[in-house]
C-alpha cells in the first residue's frame, strides 16, 4: 500500500514510466486541477507498479487525494479504514482478480454502493457484458488516454453524487412522512385512551349506567390495540433492516402448517366477516428453511389485508402453498377491491394506504412492506397481481435452498 508522501519519494528514485503500458499520457497542465475534486478520493488498484504509481501521479496534479494498493487484499484492507469515493481497478490480477474484487465491495453495506471502472488491456464483447452485468460504472480499455480517463472519473463522480443526493432525498421524505403520519396515527389513539379514561375516573363518583362504562371500558381497549399495532409495525421494521437473518432462527418448515396457523389466529375475524377461507394442500411435501415468526407475521398480515379490504358480497379467500424452480411460495387470492395497474408500483411503498375508504382507516400501510422485506431476506420477492374491481393475489416467494 502506497500512501501520497511514499509515492513522492518514490518518483525521485524510481526509473522513467515504463514504455510497454498502453496508456498515452498529455501534459498534466493541459487540464487544471478543478475546486470540485478537493476532498475526493481515490483508491486505485493495480499489481503494475509502474502503472499505479503514473496513475496516482495524472489523478493527484488533478486535486484528488489518492489511495493505492496493489492487489485485493490490500484494497480490501483499505476499504475498510477509510471507504474513498471512487475505486479504478485493473481487471486482471493475480490472487484476486477485478470482479471478485467488486463482488466483495458490494457485499459490504459500507462499501455497496461505491463506484468501480474497471481498467483492462485485454477487451472482448464478452469481458465488456460481464463488466456491465458486475455493475461497474465504467470499463476502459487500454491504451486509454488521460483525457479519456479523467472523463470517466468525473462522470463516474457526478452519477455517485446524484444517487446519494436522490437517496438523501428519498430518505427526508420517508422522515417527513413518519413525523406527520405518527403526529395523526399516534395522538389520535392515544387521545381516544386518554378521554376515555379520564371519563371513567370521573363516572366512578357519578355512579353511571353499567352499559356506559363498558363502551368506555371497549374503547379504551380498541385504542390500546391500534396503539399497540404501530408500535409493533415500527420495530418490526427497524428489526428487518438487518442485513441477513440469524442463521440460529433458522428451521425447517411446513409451509401450509404456517397458513394454518394464520387462520386460527383470525379465526373470529373471519367468522364475523362471514368468509371461507380455503386453503389448497400440495400434493407432496413441502419444506422450506426460514424464520418461523417472521414468515407468521407476513402471512397474517396478507390474510388481515385480504378481509380487510373485500368488496361487499365477497364470501371466499383461496389459500396455497406453491412451487417452482428455486422458489416456494404463499399464495393468497381475494375478491377484494383490486388496484388498478398504475398503482401497483407504489403498493410496497412504506406508509402508501390505496384503499382508505374500504379500510377503517387505521394503520400506516406498513403492512406489504414488511412482508416485501421478509421475503427478500429470505432470498425471494412478493409478487402482486391484481385487477381493479375483481380482485388481488399476493405471492410470498422465499428460495427453496437450505439457509443454515
């Protein structure tokens, strides 16, 4: 690892560049250092001393500060101090070559969305496709001139700096709705409980009717429950954030058990709103590998979203566990209200409620969310299909690949 103090040093010993690199070099002076490059960094990876040290050189008479490593192993070690803005790889190495490279600097939440241009002398369609299909944000092909890569470089930084200032955006927004949504959906029960609590205390010195302290008695109840629900949504949330799930939590399961399970919780819900709920058993056995609680918890939800939001005369939900290559799934069919097809984008959106007026309002649309995430954490998706006015199924996919 070269730090910028080593890399002047070694200029003054060090003999000239050497010929056989494909890279054509212009005079540094033709292109000034700009304001904008102050304060970025750049950790440039390449077995080449030669080449590592002249690409320093070009990038630092440019105003950017500079890393430099000369394998992998090393670059790993630096990303891990002190993640720069901006990673220029040679794509062959020894040891560990480019795209391993980037695959573990996606693999880290710190470094996953970090720019990568690869540098290669050794170019075909197919190197370029899987470059592309790795996610680097550019592939220069040696000789390559300094114009060319000082390019690539800026352009590479501008597309990080509007995805971050998109994600800071996007995350604002999120925050502003959390703050307005829980200013409504927190105070308005919690209202309600404290109203009617202080009713009660006063209806104990006004000896009231037993019917009018009970419907104070429900009320308080119903408001403590809704209170309950979003609390429990909200860290139910914070906790699917992790990364991967807790290999400790993770057990052999029937699939159709767990929709059992999910019909005899809302077994009074469903009886109250005089529904059927089928549920269709697979032909053979089915096992999948997951977190028994968490799966539990988004099919509930599924199931609450498809009596919640029926269309008045609906009598039926369809329940099933199903199949296919690399996958097991949940699926739920209802004769709900539907959504129309340029509303399905947003339908796993945290805090987006579609259906307000068939619902009772409650809630904060967290629910698909949740489940969305639990599938992805167990390696699969949720997959919406729908049709406004007919009806709705929802798929759970997880992998079928055991994740001990």
């Amino acid at each position: 690892m070269n730090s910028s103090r080593g890399r002047r040093a070694a200029r003054m010993t060090r003999a000239p560049l050497i010929q056989d690199w494909p890279v054509m070099f212009v005079s540094s002076n033709q292109f000034p250092a700009s304001n904008s490059t102050q304060g970025t960094t750049i950790l440039v990876v390449e077995d080449n001393e030669g080449v590592r040290l002249s690409l320093c050189e070009l990038l630092e008479a440019h105003g950017y500060l500079l890393q430099s490593a000369s394998n992998g192993n090393e670059a790993l070690a630096l990303l891990a101090q002190n993640p720069p803005d901006l990673v220029i790889s040679d794509l062959v190495m020894p040891e560990m070559d480019g795209h391993v490279l980037l695959n573990r600097i996606r693999s880290s939440p710190r470094t996953r969305s970090l720019p990568v241009i690869f540098l290669t002398g050794h170019d075909s369609p197919e190197q370029r496709r899987r470059a592309r299909d790795s996610g680097v944000v550019d592939y220069l092909t040696k000789p390559f001139g300094e114009e060319e890569l000082l390019h690539a470089v800026r352009t590479a930084l501008r597309r990080y700096a509007d995805q971050e200032a998109d994600f800071n955006r996007r995350i604002e927004e999120v925050r502003n709705q959390i703050l307005g949504l829980v200013q409504h959906e927190f105070r308005t029960p919690l209202t309600f409980v404290m109203g009617y609590a202080e009713f009660l205390q006063d209806a104990i010195r006004q000896d009231l009717p037993r019917e009018e302290l009970q419907h104070s008695v429900d009320a308080i109840l119903e408001g403590s429950r809704r209170l309950h629900h979003l609390v429990e949504s909200f860290l139910l949330l914070a906790n699917l954030s992790r990364e991967a799930l807790p290999s400790e939590e993770i057990y052999p399961l029937d699939p159709s058990a767990l929709w059992r399970e999910c019909i005899t919780e809302v077994r009074e819900t469903i009886e109250d709103a005089d529904i059927t709920v089928l549920l269709a058993e697979p032909p053979d056995p089915i096992i999948v590998f997951g977190v028994m609680d968490l799966l539990r918890e988004a099919l509930s939800r599924l199931l609450d979203n498809a009596i919640r939001y029926r269309r008045p005369g609906a009598r039926t939900i369809w329940l099933a566990t199903v199949a296919k290559p690399g996958y097991v799934g949940w699926l739920i069919r209802d004769e709900g209200v539907g959504i129309a097809a340029s509303l399905l984008a947003q339908l796993s959106a945290p805090f987006v409620r579609l259906h307000q007026r068939q619902a009772d309002g409650h809630g904060i649309g967290l629910g698909l969310t949740l489940v969305r995430r639990v599938a992805e954490l167990h390696g699969g998706y949720l997959q919406i299909e729908s049709e406004e006015g007919v009806g709705s199924t929802f798929t759970l996919w997880v992998s079928d690949a055991e994740m001990m």
